[in-house]
C-alpha cells in the first residue's frame, strides 16, 4: 500500500512538473543532518585579531568624530557595546595597550579631578585620513552599494539604524554614515519612524543590476547551462565525514537555487530546498562585508527583517564546509570559509588593506609597551593637567567625571549562540 501511495504521488509530481514548469515542486524533506564541529586552527587566529582590530577602528572613529580629535574616557566607555570586547576588560585597559595609537593625557573635570583622555598619535591620524579618503573617495560607489544590497535582502527595504549600527563595520560604512552617507541621498534613502519609538533607514529605489548574488556572478556559465547552482566547499584537516553526509550534501548541492533579492514565500521552511535559501542569503551577507564573516548574534539579529524561520543560524552547523563557527573571544563568528586561504583573505577590499595598517601597529604597539615606554610616557603626562572645552558630534554634555560601565547599549535581540572558548 505504501510503495502504491508513493507511486502515484510522483505521477502527481511528474504531471504538475510537465504542464506547470513554472511550479517548483518541494517533495524534499528537510533532511536531519549534524555534523561534527571541528575547530580551525588556521581561522581561529584571524578571528581573534579581528576583534581587537573592529575595537580599535571603532575608538579611532569615535575619537576622530570630535573636532579636537580627542575625548574623555567616560564618554568612549559609553559606546563599548560597539566595541566587542569582553564584559571583564575596561576600556581605559584596553586603549592603554596601545600607547601608539592612542595617546593618553589628563584633565582637570568640574570637581579639579584629574580625568583620562585620549587623542590619535599623529601616524594613528594619518591612517585614519587614509581610510576616509578611501571611504569617501575611490570605495564610495563600493560601500554605498553594500548598504543598499543589505537593504535589498530585507522583506521590506528597510532596517532600524540601531541594526545597521552593529554591521557598520564589517559592511565598511563610516562614523557617520548617517549624516554623510544615508543623507546625502534623499534620492535612495529615508530616515523613517517604526515601532518602538526607533528610527529606521528605508531604501526607495530597487536596483535590478544590484539584485544579483555574489554566487550569480561568479558562476553565470551554470546559469546559462539552467544547471543548480553549487556553493564552494571546504573542509579543516581533521574533519571526517560519513560517506551518507557527502551523499547527502552532494544531493543537496543539485537542489534549486533562490537567489536571496527575491521572493521566497513560497518556499516550504521544512525542506532542503528552502534550507539552501536560507544558506544563500547567509553567503550572500556575508559576502558584503570587508572581512567575509560577522558575529553570530548579528546575524540573529535580522531573523525578523529577513523574514527568516526559527533557529535558522543552526544552517550554520548543519554547513561547516561553507561556514566556520569561531568560538574565540566572548561571542561566536561566523566565517565565510571560501573567503580565505591559509588565513588570509583571498581578494582584499582597499579597506582591509587600511585595516592592516592599524594592526601592524597595534603589534608595535604592545612590544612598546612590554619595553616600558609607556610607562615613561604616563608618568610625564599625569604632571600636566590640560583643560579642553569640548562638544560631542551629537551635541554636548557636561565636563565631569564618570566611571566606565560595562552597559551594552546594542543588546536589544537575543542570540540563538551558545557557548565560547577563550
């Protein structure tokens, strides 16, 4: 009775297939795989120093962001949810292990207490200048698209500015991108009002030449063949798999491809077929950033804007040839493995390029510091007590003293991660 059930539900099939070529057909369960998590000893190293490298950009801009190109400790403590560094490491801490880049000094608050504040070292300033010529200037079009195309795979054309605030570094938008990117084009961008008394950023124009996959481009001959789509896969020495997995991810690989600009409505959640939607939209994301990989909890973060199904970051495990999960440091990374070789980024953004600058001397930096000139330097500076008027870039505040908190001020979604390694 079985066999003859199945039998004439693939006529049912067969027939619709013929005369209805246009409905795609979704008889493929989502089949229960797990695979092993192996750890990457060659990836793991770039994540590490990623997250050091994200801090100090961040510090830089924020600094930067102030006319006198220096600010008091308590008002960069205050932006830390930004910064991704550990709950235990203040940030006084960590800006004093790199004497190089930013230079502390004191000065008196309402009260005559002596106050720590820092401002860019003069080669920590040219870099910075570098990098904004390269935002402003030869990778404008580049970082204005990658706003747009995160816009895109949104349901809605449309995200809250907090959101985009915790993927501005890694998509490469600056500081002030709000002011100086989503404002100066009123033709494609609205700053509009949603929910929750936020503030959102609204894409008004659909690019049809933007609305292409990084996969897409790159494999368009098996487009012109109509052939599916495959992603690029990889695997970490040590990592072993049962020959049913490779059968499996084999059989999966020939499965549609859905391109993540378009509608996907009408795609089952309990299949493989929507399961590999939901995998390129996870490639393509990916892909708009600098550094090919984002924190995990990010990446939750946009279930809702997606329009994604439950605990659908588990794509994730369920793919460890095509994403590598980090537990270093105090979150989960989520890397794109074909993005890199050997540790190093196989096609580099003049951004990354920048980037590096800045963690060659955040090297320097620490070799400074175990040297003990930092420690000269400090006891020279607190003899010197240097009162400066300042104004914030969004208005100002008044001139006292106020210790660090450890506040999240980007910690409004949950995350699905669990678990870290140190």
């Amino acid at each position: 009775m079985m066999y003859r059930r199945r039998r004439s539900f693939d006529v049912v099939v067969h027939f619709t297939a013929y005369f209805h070529p246009h409905i795609q057909i979704q008889k493929r369960n989502l089949v229960n795989v797990k695979l092993k998590w192996v750890k990457d000893t060659v990836i793991d190293p770039v994540v590490s120093n990623g997250v050091q490298l994200k801090a100090t950009c961040t510090l830089v801009s924020l600094i930067a962001s102030n006319p006198d190109f220096s600010l008091p400790i308590y008002h960069l403590s205050r932006h830390r949810g930004q910064l991704g560094l550990p709950s235990d490491l203040k940030v006084s801490t960590f800006l004093r292990r790199y004497p190089n880049i930013f230079q502390e000094f004191y000065c008196p608050d309402s009260r005559g207490t002596p106050v720590p504040w820092y401002k860019l070292s003069p080669e920590a300033l040219g870099v910075y200048h570098q990098e904004m010529h390269c935002v402003y200037g030869d990778c404008y079009v580049d970082i204005l698209n990658r706003l747009r195309k995160l816009l895109m795979l949104t349901k809605q054309r449309l995200l809250p500015l907090q959101t985009i605030d915790q993927l501005r570094w890694d998509l490469g938008l600056p500081y002030d991108y709000e002011s100086k990117l989503v404002m100066k084009h009123p033709d494609l961008f609205s700053i509009v009002k949603i929910p929750n008394e936020r503030v959102g950023v609204k894409l008004l124009v659909w690019d049809d030449s933007l609305a292409v996959s990084n996969l897409e481009s790159r494999i368009s001959n098996q487009l012109e063949k109509n052939e599916a789509l495959s992603f690029p896969i990889g695997f970490p020495r040590g990592f072993g798999l049962k020959r049913k997995c490779m059968e499996w991810l084999n059989e999966w690989q020939k499965l549609p491809y859905t391109s993540p600009y378009v509608d996907a409505s009408h795609l089952d959640p309990r299949t493989d077929v929507s399961e590999k939607r939901v995998v390129g939209v996870f490639h393509e994301l990916l892909h708009l950033t600098i550094l090919k990989k984002m924190e995990r909890k990010n990446v939750s973060n946009l279930r809702g804007p997606l329009e994604m199904p439950q605990k659908f970051t588990k794509a994730f495990e369920r793919h460890p040839g095509i994403f590598y999960i980090s537990k270093k440091g105090a979150t989960q990374t989520v890397v794109l493995r074909e993005a890199y070789d050997r540790g190093q980024l196989i096609e580099k953004h003049p951004l990354a390029d920048i980037w590096e600058k800045y963690s060659s001397m955040m090297r320097n930096g620490l070799l400074d510091r175990s040297r003990g000139l930092y420690k000269k330097e400090r006891k020279a500076c607190e003899g010197e007590l240097v009162k400066i008027p300042f104004k914030g870039r969004r208005g100002g505040f008044e001139f006292e003293s106020v210790t660090e908190s450890d506040c999240d001020l980007l910690s409004e979604y949950e995350s699905d991660e669990t678990g870290r390694e140190l």
